[in-house]
C-alpha cells in the first residue's frame, strides 16, 4: 500500500450526536469504546493502588533480618497476588484499555468494531480480578504458588484450599476478556480506519497498539491452555507424576508469558514516541522504521520464551539465547527514534515529557540487564535471583509505568475535559524517579550476592540487611507520588479547570476533536481534519503558517 | 566446569558494554535536553523525519552487536558443556581416570539430602535452623557429577558463590557436572519458589581432598580434622 492511496476503507455513517447518559447502568452497558476503555482504564488504576499495597507490605516485611510483619504463607499469597495481578489486572488492561480508548479516536473512527465483544471483555476482566482476589476471604487464603504458577507445586496435592481453584478461574476469565478486547481493537485498526487514514499514516501509538495486539492474539490461547492444564491437576494432582506434564506446562505457559511482557511495553513505547515529538515540537523521527521495528520485534517475541527455561536442563538453551538476543535489534532502533526526537527538537517540559524523558533511560537498564540474562552462562547464576526481580521491575515498574504515566497525564485532560495539577503532578514525577531507581536498583546487588528471590525473610549473617532497607525506603517514596497523583485526581476531578481541545499542541486526530471527545469521536463541530501524514495536525499548522 | 571462571568473564565483559551504551544514551539525552530546550532555540536542530541510509547503517550496526553478543553466549555455554544437558555425551571425552564421581541429590519440601551410589552413606538435615542444614560432601580436584532430582515439587539448586544453579524435578534427573579446584565449603540455596518454608531451604557443598572423600563415603563421617 502506498501512502498517496486515498482511502482505506468505506467511511461509516456518524448518527446524529445525542447526550449521553451518566447512570452507572449507562456505564456498565455502553458500547461507545471510550467509555469501556476508561473503565478498564480505571479499574486497573484502582487495582495497581490495591496490589501496589501488597508490594509495600512485603517491603516492609524484608526491610530488615527476621521480621514478623507476615508469616511465610501470607507473604508467599501477597507476592503471589501482586505479580499475578500486577501481570494479568493491571499492566495488561493498562496496554489494551489505552489502545481501546486511543485508537478509535486516533484513526478517526467512530467507535471500535464490535463494541458489546468489547464490552464482554471488560466484564470478563472485572470478573476474573474479583475472582482472583477473592481467594483472600478464603480460609486457607490467596494462591501462593507464584504468579507463573509452575505444577506440581500448584497442585490439589501440594497445594490444597480454594485459593488456587479462584485464581485459576480469575486469570482464565481475565485473559478471555483481554483476548476479546485486543481483537476488537486490532479489527478496528485493521478496517475502521477514516479517509486518508492509511496504515502508513497512522499514529506510532497506534501502531504500538497493532502490534501489541498481534501478540495478545497469538499469545493469550496459550495461557487459556496452560490455566486448562492447571484446572485439569486440580481435579487429578496425579497427572503432576509425570514429568512431561510438569515440564509442558512451563513451555506452554511461558510461549505465553513473554509475549505477554511486550504487551505490557509496546503501547507505552508508543505513548512515550507521541509524547517526545509533541513536546519536542517536531515530526517523531524514524517513523517508518519504528513501525518495522515493532512488528519485527512482536514477531521475533513469539520464538523467545525458553529463555525462561534456562536453568530446567529441558530446554535447547542455545536456540532461545540466539532469538532473545537478536531483540536488541529491534529495540535499538526504536531507541534511535526516541534520541533523534530528542536531538532534533525545541523541548518544553510539562509532566508527561518527564515521564517519557524519564522512561528512556531507566527502560534501557532492563533492557540491557535483558541481554545478560539472555545469555545461559550469566543466567545459570542470576535466574530466580533478585538481580532477575530488579531486571523486569525496571522494565515494568520504572519503564512502562512511567510511560503509562507519560500517557496518562498527556491524555487526561483529552478524556476527561479537565487539567491536572502541574505542580502536584511533577511532585509525583520526582518522587517516582527517586523512588524507582532507589527500590530496584539494589536488588541487582542482592541478587548477584546470593538473595533468591520469593523468601520471606532471611537471616542477619546472610547480610542483605543494608540493601533490602533501602529497597523499603524507596518503595514509601514510590508510596507517597502514588499519593500525590491519587490527590492530583480528585483535586482535578472537584475544583475543575477545564481543558482546551488541544492543550498540548498535538499532532493527532485525537486533539482535533473535543475534550472530552463526542459520543461518535467527531462531530460536525470538529469534523476528522484532512490526513496526508502520521501528524496531520502538525502538517495543517504547517499549512496556516505558509499560507 | 568452572561456572564462576566463565560467569565472571562473561558478565564482566557484559557489564561494560551495558556501561557504555547506559553512558552514551544518557549523555546524548542530557545533552539534548540541556541544548534543545525550547527557550534556547528558536528553530528546530534539523528538520528531517527519516534519513533511511543512517537508519539502515545502524540496524547493520545493531545486527552485528547482536552477532558478537549470541557468538559470547553460545561459546560460553558450549564451554560449560550446554549447561551440562548433554553432559552424558560429553563424558565420554574424558579419560578413563577422570570418570566423574557421582553424587545423588534429591530436594524435597523443605531440605536436601545426598546419596553417595556404591556406598550407604547419605546426608540429610532439616535445614530448620543454620545448624541442621545438611552439608553434601565432595572431593576436590575431581569431575563430579550431581544428579537432581526431588521428591515433590520442582525446586533449584543453587550455590551463589560458585555461579551455579540447575532446577531439580520430581521424576526427571538433571545433571551438574563440575570440578572443584580447592577445599572449601559453599553455602547452597533453593532458588525455585516450593512453598511455605522456601527461604530456609539452605544447605552447603564441602570439597575435601580425595582422600578424606573416600574416608566419608566409607564411614559416613569426615575424619576428626578433617580440611574445611
């Protein structure tokens, strides 16, 4: 496809606009997909607060030697419980919730394509987080085989009581809706797409979210059978005998499991590029090559998962430590975007510049951190370390929060119609900074000297006192910027200022239309703008200033 | 094998490199975000979107960094015997003399115990304080070869010291084959998260000189002054 093709496909009629209504009931059974989008949006928001808490009382828990703030069983649910429900309930549904709000509205599309699938999906994913959590009024409490939850260990035999039935539950339930709703949206990008909209003008957000959603496609099936073979031990623990069972579950398992943590990252390079050209004030650079970048690198995702094996003696190690390798490829060269922007643009610095400025450099200590444990011989030392709990959590935690928190303060006031505070707002981006680096950085050292990772506590001789307090310590200040946006929120959301259409000065169609944006996205008030490029609001800035 | 020998080379030399795109990556984002804030510039650095031969020239560049990188990680696993999967094979490399001693390790919900095959000496604990942790004994200056396996769950065998670690499963024997060059003794942990008292799952590997070996596996006892 060319891009001076006129159009993709067959525009839709827009009905005539009508006030929508704001009862909860109207919420729950809307099929307009910036509503669905900000619940789920907003139900991860609340999750990430809630399971974050889990996190802040196991760092308490291992502040220091010996300490009796959770008794082995509860620590080993809370971990259990804040890895699975940081993976399945609330990065996740973070990546494909924006997606499910942004790309409608940035291809110029009046809503997403099947929007009551769509829906269907949030409430699977409601469903599955209650589900989950719901092991906690259990006797015998939440799961706590982990959150990859490797049999025979999560067995009736080893592991009896209802919390595994529900997690089990919850996380099938929680992937179908993600599933359905990653399927809409990529149908939506696919054949929904305005006039003039070609695939090689869209947003780099939206192609983000395309290729995001390949891999959920291609990747989530394999979890519904992994959670099938689970459910199948719980009613026969017998079948966990068996190696090949055992063993087999990991590769399925993990054929999903690392896809799935370049969904958790993917839209939020996306948010991160959108933002970086924005407030540097020019075109992003290197579009075309980003755009092949992400779909080389969520094809090359789909070849990489026993590199998570390493250390089974069960897995042609060689195979996945060339694949997973060859990541840093892709990876580079999305890199390249990121610092030509950066290099070639006039900067200003509002709050969601920060975050993305932010996430460049602490992404790339996980990303490089990736390439040793990609090798064997480094990872026969480090897997099931700290160093290998400090690697993700500056990909998740220090990187793709801080480009979910990019996105969050630069399309807030586009989804909402009100301004955020700056000032507490770059609070929370300092305290954050601080915080991340001052948590994670220290499990690498803790790791590297002999600290497995999931003990609920260790002894004062093995000296991993001084490290882990600091850990702790970093982990209030992530508390108190978590506190700062919560507040940033509702200060927003009681004294409101509103919000222009275009606060920032955007370059896509999203910031053509109103704040909040119309039931069907454009209205004849704000019609969908000519598009001859992947910035058609810079490009008709551009036009005025000539003419 | 020497796993910390390779390890050490391996990630120390990964260690720089990281350390040197950390320092270019950072300083070139420093750099712009000093030059190029908006209030020093009036006009855009430069005004391309793309320049294509820069951009392939550096996916050359990054292809072959990947080339170097999978060439390190693969000649060092080979050098450590494809972590010992197919140490079988590779056994027979070695000369009639050096055929590796064999020690069974078996894991199980919340310790280790050791069997030792041609002898009844076995070595167990509870690992429920540091002073009932079992203690694996094995020679020095000889191949040995552990066989993992456990009882239960899967659990990891893990010595941080000697840069080790291999999974134990229930009905599946991995193998460990490794040498070491001096007395000594290695704290070992369970690095597979395997339930409620995972974090006490500690244990230690003695290397003793062949001879005081052969005395234990006889008796069951290390001789009284035995090397530590």
């Amino acid at each position: 496809m060319t891009a001076t093709e006129p159009r993709a496909t067959v525009e839709e009629p827009r009905p005539a606009p009508h006030r929508a209504r704001t009862t909860v009931l109207a919420w729950v059974t809307s099929t307009d997909h910036k509503r669905i989008g900000l619940l789920t949006l907003g139900t991860a928001v609340v999750l990430m607060i809630s399971i974050g808490g889990l996190a802040l009382t196991m760092r308490a828990q291992l502040a220091q030697p010996q300490l009796d703030v959770l008794s082995p069983d509860r620590y080993n649910q809370f971990f259990t419980m804040h890895g699975s429900g940081m993976i399945y309930l609330v990065m996740t549904p973070f990546a494909i919730g924006l997606g499910l709000y942004l790309v409608p509205l940035q291809i110029g599309a009046p809503n997403v394509a099947a929007p009551r699938t769509t829906m269907l999906g949030y409430w699977l994913y409601l469903g599955g987080a209650v589900t989950m959590l719901s092991g906690f009024a259990t006797s015998s409490g939440a799961a706590d085989h982990g959150w990859y939850a490797y049999p025979p260990l999560a067995g009736t035999r080893f592991t009896p009581g209802p919390g595994v039935d529900l997690w089990i539950a919850g996380v099938a339930l929680a992937g179908t809706g993600m599933l359905l709703m990653a399927a809409t949206v990529l149908w939506t990008a696919l054949v929904k797409r305005t006039r003039g909209m070609t695939l090689l003008r869209m947003p780099v957000f939206s192609w983000s979210v395309v290729a995001t959603n390949l891999m959920v496609i291609g990747a989530f099936p394999s979890l519904l059978v992994a959670m099938g073979i689970l459910a199948a031990g719980r009613v026969n623990p017998a079948i966990f005998s068996d190696n090949t069972w055992n063993i087999g579950y990991q590769h399925v398992f993990w054929f999903f499991g690392h896809p799935v943590v370049y969904v958790m990252f993917f839209p939020f390079v996306g948010a991160v590029a959108e933002v970086l050209a924005v407030f540097g004030g020019r075109r992003y650079f290197g579009y075309k090559i980003t755009v092949v970048s992400l779909l080389a690198f969520a094809a090359l995702s789909m070849s990489v998962w026993g590199h998570h094996m390493f250390s089974t003696g069960q897995a042609e190690n060689d195979y996945y430590s060339l694949t997973s390798i060859l990541l840093l490829v892709p990876a580079g060269l999305e890199y390249f975007g990121f610092l030509a922007t950066l290099l070639g643009g006039r900067l200003r610095f509002p709050t969601p510049m920060l975050f993305a400025v932010a996430f460049v450099p602490q992404f790339l200590i996980g990303g490089l951190t990736g390439i040793m444990i990609a090798t064997p011989a480094v990872d026969y030392q480090v897997t099931d370390s700290y160093f290998i709990v400090g690697h993700w959590h500056y990909t998740l935690a220090a990187g793709s929060l801080f480009g979910f928190f990019a996105g969050f303060y630069y399309w807030f006031p586009k989804a909402t119609g009100l301004l955020l505070r700056e000032r507490i707002a770059k609070a929370h981006f300092w305290f954050w900074l601080v915080g991340t680096n001052a948590t994670f950085l220290p499990m690498f050292w803790l790791g590297l000297h002999g600290m497995p990772r999931r003990i609920a506590s260790y002894l004062p001789q093995d000296g991993f006192g001084t490290a882990n307090l600091i850990a702790t310590l970093g982990s209030g200040l992530l508390a108190i910027g978590t506190v700062l946006f919560v507040v940033d929120v509702v200060v927003s959301i009681v004294r409101p200022r509103r919000a222009p259409d275009d606060p920032w000065g955007g370059f896509t169609l999203e910031w053509a239309t109103s704040s909040p944006p119309p039931p069907q996205n454009f209205d004849p008030a704000h019609p969908v703008p000519p598009i001859h490029s992947y910035a058609p609001l810079l490009d008709l800035r551009a036009g005025e200033g000539r003419a | 094998m020497d796993y910390r020998g390779v390890f050490d080379q391996v990630f120390g030399l990964q260690v720089w490199i990281a350390a040197g795109v950390f320092v270019l990556v950072t300083g070139l984002l420093l750099g712009a975000l000093v030059l190029n804030r908006a209030r020093r510039r009036d006009k855009l650095p430069f005004a391309a979107a793309e320049h294509n031969p820069l951009e392939i020239t550096f996916a050359v560049f990054l292809g072959g960094a990947a080339a170097f990188l999978v060439w390190l990680s693969l000649s060092n696993n080979h050098r450590l015997d494809y972590g010992d999967t197919l140490a079988v094979a590779h056994q027979t490399g070695l000369a009639p003399g050096r055929q590796p001693v064999r020690v069974d390790v078996t894991a199980f919900q919340w310790c280790w115990s050791a069997a030792y095959p041609g002898s009844t000496t076995t070595v167990s604990g509870s690992c429920a304080t540091p002073a009932a942790r079992p203690v694996i004994v094995v020679p020095q200056g000889v191949p040995v070869e552990f066989a993992l396996t456990s009882r239960d769950v899967v659990h990891a065998f893990w010595v941080p010291d000697l840069a080790v670690k291999r999974d134990a499963y229930p009905d599946h024997v991995n193998t460990l084959l490794m040498t070491f060059p001096e007395t000594g003794q290695w704290l070992g942990r369970c690095s597979e998260y395997c339930g409620t008292y995972h974090k006490d799952m500690d244990f230690y590997v003695r290397a003793v000189p062949p001879a005081q070996y052969q005395a234990f596996v006889q008796t069951g006892a290390l001789p009284a002054g035995a090397a530590t």
